[in-house]
C-alpha cells in the first residue's frame, strides 16, 4: 500500500489525471497557485499615474475565485509586430500540477524546483525529475544504484502499467540530458510537459 501512496495509484491517480492546466483566458482550470480546480476572471493590467490617464499594457491577469491570487500573462509580438502568443510570466510554473503531499519533502523539493525551471532550462527540469524519480525509487524499498533495476523491480511486486510507463519515460528523458544523446529539449518542452499525465 505504501507504493499506492505514493505513486497515485489508488484513488488519487484519478484526481491527478483530472489536472486541468491554465491557458490564457481560459473560464476554469487548476490554479497554478494554489493547485485547485477554479473559474477564473480575466482583465488586462493598466497603468495608473496620479492625475493620470490609465494606460493600457501588454499585461494580463487571471484572478482565481478559490484563493483570490493572480497568474500574470504577458502578450507578445513576431518581428512585425503581429500577436503572436501569450505567455505566463507568474508564477513561474503553472502547467504543471501539484506534487502528492504523500512525498518525501527532498523529493518534493526536486519536483518543485523542476516544474519552476521548466521553460528556462527543459533538461535541466527532466535531469531533477529523473532525480526525484531515483530518490522515490529508493525511499520504496528499492537499492537506489540503477534507477532501470528499480522500476522492474516496482513492477515485480505489483506497480501499474501506465506507472511504469511514466517513470520509464521520466527515466529515458532525463538520461537523454544529461548525457549524450537522441532528445532534444533545446528547442521545445512539450514534449517534457507530456510526460506528465494531463487529461
């Protein structure tokens, strides 16, 4: 029951596959701030001088209904000038959800310290998951030497599939960082962002 615990398997793998992440002007989704599922209001950021003319920016804010905080969103321009995308300067990390509470704190460190550098540094964020990914390993039971031995090891004693699947790939990835290799990570981090179950 403890590898349950941990790894979402029982009942809790359902609440974390629901994880909704938060898109520009999106009506509902999970708060990257206090990680609950919530409607969200949105409006752009003006600049307010005394006896001054509000101006508008490029800013944006969602304003969460649950704990009342905003996620900051900047919009930018191509070269011409032309609206290109939106993108979420606050926090830092948000398409990512929350880590189990279950978690060991050095592991939820990693995680954490992950889902923040994610746009700045895709390896460096799939390196730290890997990472977490090994010290779980060993906090279940397991020798901690070779993160491939573990995994098979879980499943030995009854880990599931679609588990197995997703530390494997965690595994693969982050091997892929930091040493030599076949993924490239430079250029995109979708792929990184996939390999945590959204809906």
């Amino acid at each position: 029951m403890l590898l349950a615990r941990f790894l979402y398997i029982d009942v809790s793998i359902k609440n974390f596959m629901k994880f909704t992440p938060i898109s520009f002007n999106v009506s509902a989704a999970n708060c990257p701030i206090c990680g609950a599922y919530a409607n969200f209001d949105w409006g752009m950021l003006q600049l307010s001088r005394r006896n001054r003319v509000n101006m508008d920016t490029t800013f944006y804010a969602g304003y969460c209904a649950h704990c009342y905080n905003l996620a900051i969103w900047k919009r930018l321009y191509d070269e011409e000038q032309r609206l290109e995308d939106f993108k979420m300067i606050y926090p830092y990390s948000g398409a990512i959800p929350l880590p189990n509470d279950d978690l060991p704190v050095d592991i939820k460190n990693d995680y954490l310290e992950a889902s923040v550098i994610v746009d700045l540094s895709p390896r460096g964020a799939v390196a730290l998951l890997r990472l977490a990914v090994q010290k779980l390993c060993k906090h279940l039971g397991e020798k901690g030497e070779h993160i491939n031995a573990d995994i098979k090891s879980l499943v030995s004693k009854g880990l599931n599939p679609m588990i197995q699947k997703a530390l494997d790939a965690v595994r693969v990835t982050g091997n892929s960082a930091v040493h030599p290799g076949t993924i490239d990570l430079n250029d995109n981090w979708i792929y990184l962002n996939k390999l945590t179950p959204q809906n």
